[in-house]
C-alpha cells in the first residue's frame, strides 16, 4: 500500500487507466472512491444519490482521462467534480421528490371513508404493479432492489442481480423515466 502511493505511481495508474487498464481503473477507484463517496454524502444525499454522483464523477474522468496533464492532482479534480455532481444529484432529487400531498386525492367535503382510502391503495397499487410487469425482468428486478426497505448499497445490489456497478444508474434513470410515461401511473398522477 504504501508504494502506491509513492511518487511516480499515479503518474503510471492515470497512464495504464487511459489505456483501457481495468487493474489500473480499480486502483483509482479503491484509492479515490471512499473518499468521493464521503463528498458527495456530505452534501445530503441518500446512499444511492451518493453512487450515482459517485458514478457520474467517474464517467466524466473516463471521458477526459486522456487530457489529465497533472496525475498528482487528480484527487482534488475528482473531488471538485464529486461536489459538482452531488449538487446536481440534490437539485434533480429535490425536483422529482414527490410530497405526501401530491399523492392524496382532495374529497370535496374533507372526509373520505376508509372503504374509499383502502380502494384508493389498491387503486395506485395495482397501477405501480401493471407499470413494473411493463418492464423487462432484470430493470423490475433492480427496481425492487433499489427501493427495498433496507436499502441495500449499489456494490451489494450489483452482486445480486450479477449486474456491472457501473450500469445500475443508467439504467435506473431509463426506468424511472419509463415508468414516469406510463398510462395508469400518469391517470392517477392527472388524478391527483
């Protein structure tokens, strides 16, 4: 571990990465990774907010690694770049978060029974479950996986849906959109 860090061993790391190297890219990622991911937590993220700015930091290296002219400063940019996406992370998040209010139907009188709230739940129940099936098994599957009550980290999720870690926010981001045009998920929203 220490002649890892020695001078001279970045400068090699950042070369063999831009190479195509993936013994050199899970270098940089185990040396730079932990402290990414404590960056973008600081900033409020839930754990899987924080992968995805995580990700998201380390795209933006892959496609301007070949431009790296100070490998001995890598850690700062990774880092600036984490804080950057972390905001962005936060800002979309804030933006799609939806709010208690905007998932209750309003009844004219005030009053609702139980029987009409029960039905109500079935209702958006049987919407979110016709809107799942509507995808292919293994986006269903990362879905469920995602929004578990336990809220398991996207490395443990990659193990078991035997998944690159690296596809989990692309491919969360297609679903949700997916999800987002789908006919009884939009009715009951307009309904809302």
């Amino acid at each position: 571990m220490i002649a890892e860090r020695s001078p001279g061993v970045l400068e090699s790391l950042v070369a063999a990465a831009a190479r195509g190297d993936e013994h050199a890219w899970a270098m940089l990622v185990e040396r730079f990774g932990p402290r990414l991911l404590r960056v973008a937590r600081a900033h409020g993220l839930s754990p899987h907010e924080a992968e995805d700015a995580v990700q998201e930091t380390w795209v933006r290296l892959l496609r301007n690694i070949e431009r790296v002219r100070e490998p001995n400063a890598l850690g700062g940019w990774l880092a600036t770049t984490a804080r950057h996406e972390s905001l962005r992370v936060r800002e979309r998040s804030a933006r799609e978060k939806p709010t208690g209010d905007e998932l209750t139907l309003d009844h004219a009188d005030g009053t609702g029974s139980e029987a009409e709230t029960q039905l109500d739940t079935l209702t958006c129940r049987a919407a979110v479950t016709r809107a799942l099936d509507g995808l292919p098994p293994r986006h269903r599957a990362l879905l469920r996986a995602l929004f578990a009550e336990s809220e398991p980290s996207y490395r443990e999720i990659a193990t078991q849906l035997d998944m690159p870690i690296g596809s989990i926010g692309p491919i969360r981001q297609r679903c949700l959109a997916q999800l987002r045009r789908h006919g009884s998920l939009r009715r009951l929203a307009d309904a809302a």
